[in-house]
C-alpha cells in the first residue's frame, strides 16, 4: 500500500484529509458516524473573541454543482470553546486538530489565537482572513496584502504552534497577498475560501438569502481552486493546504500536484457525511492507480 502520511508545519499526519471548517463543527458531531480518527485532522468551527448568534435567515441558497451559505460565523465565543467544546472534542478525538480563528480586528485575532495555542489539543491555527459573508470583519483583511501580514504578525507574536493563514479567492492578486504572509511570518497558507456569489427568488424577485450575498462552494469552483493553489505553491516556500470543490480521491491528488501540502475538504460534508472517511479508504487504490509510491513524492509535482 502507498504512504499516505505527510507533514504539515512540522507535524506528521497520518493522511493529508482535513474537513474543513464550518463543515465539520467540533468534530464529536461526526464522530458519531464513524471513527474520525481515520482523518488527518480536521479544522473546527470558526471561532471569534466573542459570541456570534450569526446572519439572519435564510442563509443558504442551493446552486448548480454547488452552494452559497451565509451562516456569518455563528460559534459560542472562543472563551465557551475552550470550556465546553474542546474537551468533547478530546473525548473522540487524539489527534492534534486545526483551530480555525476569525476576527473583527487585529486585536481580536491576536486574542484568540494567544488563548487557542494554550491549548494541548490545538495543533495549528488557521487564521480566516477571507469570510466573504462577515460585515465589518473577514474578507476585509484578506484582500489587502497590508492587512494580512499584519493580521499574520499579531497573531505569531503570541502565539507557538504553527499559524496558517486562510486566504480568499475574491482577489485579482492572490499571490501577493500569499507572499505578504509569508513575510510576515506565516508558517502555511490554505485557500480558497469560498468565492462571492449570489441567487436572487424568481417570484418575489429578491436575494434568496438574507444577506443578499454569501459564499459560493462546491464542485463548481475546483479549477479555480487548483488554479489558486498552484501559483501561490509556485511563489513561496512554505506549506500549502488546498480546497475548494474537493469532493475524491482523485480531487485530492490534483489539489496535491498542484502543490498542497495537505488537503481540506468543505461542502462535500454537507452532501455525505461519510465523504472524508470514504476519500482516506478510497486514497490507496487511486494512488496504485496512478503508480504513486508516497504522496509526499507527488507534491508539487504538476510542472
């Protein structure tokens, strides 16, 4: 059998899977289906400083080969995640896991993330930068190289553990914000995040969902992700975790020639629940397949 494990930011991984934030919630939700064990890790519900009820409703709106959701960062406070989530999570959960953190403000991030990385469970921080559905907050850092890296040195000042910033496709210069992040200290990047997108009722002739605009996933938006991908892996030297449409085996080996380190899978969870164990089992024989010895040989390796 072929060698699944990979390493991101200096921690092994049993297997490059992760479902990705939002996707997900604190995990011990799937871990009543199956093992989740099986995963790599996963990145948990997006947490902010304080409590967020969310956006109104409706927010999601079905699209062809995808979704738009504008749940608005709905998640009790990062206080109520260390008291009452987290230590569900470590009830079924023994591995290191993703904590993915949203702010308002760069002191609102530096903040989470400090009382996050205290945490032992906690294996790396994924900083969100790019929520495309957030007022006053999210996407506003991420379209800015500026922001960015300023939001990315706050947030390695107090922090340890390796800190992934989370960039939004919504931009015309991905790269030079990737680059930004880098410089700034960053430890990974993981993209894309959702893209802008928008359903409007037929009948009452007004935006499906209250927010009138939220972010596009699903299949749609695969070859705009490995586009993504691809040239920001060709632009800096630190690890890349890829997403975006990513819904099998074979979507993962693509994301993974194209240059991700490890891989997150996003509204595919909202379709099967099973998809990330099914993606691990199916790994072996797509990678006999295509005669792939170890995944970490094929990093990077679409030139």
């Amino acid at each position: 059998m072929g060698k699944l494990s990979v390493n991101l930011c200096g921690i092994e991984m049993d297997n490059p899977i992760i479902p990705a934030s939002g996707t997900f919630g604190y995990g011990y939700e799937y871990a009543e289906l199956y093992d989740i064990n099986e995963l790599g890790t996963f990145s948990f519900k997006g947490t902010t400083k304080d409590p967020r009820f969310g956006n109104p409703t409706p927010r999601i709106a079905e699209c062809y080969a995808g979704m738009i959701n504008a749940v608005g960062l709905q998640n009790p406070g990062v206080e109520k995640v260390i008291s009452e989530e987290l230590p569900k999570l470590k009830a079924c959960f023994h591995k290191p896991v993703m904590a993915n953190v949203s702010g308002f403000s760069v002191e609102d991030y530096a903040y989470t993330c400090e009382r996050l990385d205290k945490e032992e469970q906690v294996g790396w921080l994924e900083v969100n930068v790019s929520c495309p559905n957030v007022h006053g907050g999210g996407m506003s850092f991420g379209t800015c190289p500026e922001a960015a890296a300023e939001v990315t040195a706050a947030v390695k000042k107090v922090t340890t553990k390796p800190v992934i910033i989370k960039l939004s496709p919504n931009v015309t210069d991905i790269v030079s914000i990737a680059k930004a992040c880098e410089d700034a200290g960053a430890d990974g990047i993981s993209l894309i995040n959702t893209m802008l997108g928008m359903r409007i009722n037929l009948r009452t002739r007004k935006p499906v969902i209250a927010n009138k605009m939220g972010g596009f996933s699903g299949p749609a938006i695969f070859p705009v992700a490995v586009r993504m991908v691809y040239q920001v892996s060709n632009a800096v030297k630190i690890p890349v975790v890829g997403m975006g449409g990513v819904s099998t085996a074979e979507d993962v080996i693509e994301m993974m020639l194209a240059g991700a380190t490890a891989v997150e899978v996003g509204a595919a969870n909202l379709v099967n629940p099973y998809v990330c164990r099914d993606i691990v089992r199916d790994l072996p024989a797509v990678m006999a397949k295509y005669r792939i010895n170890s995944l970490n040989e094929i990093i990077g390796g679409a030139k």
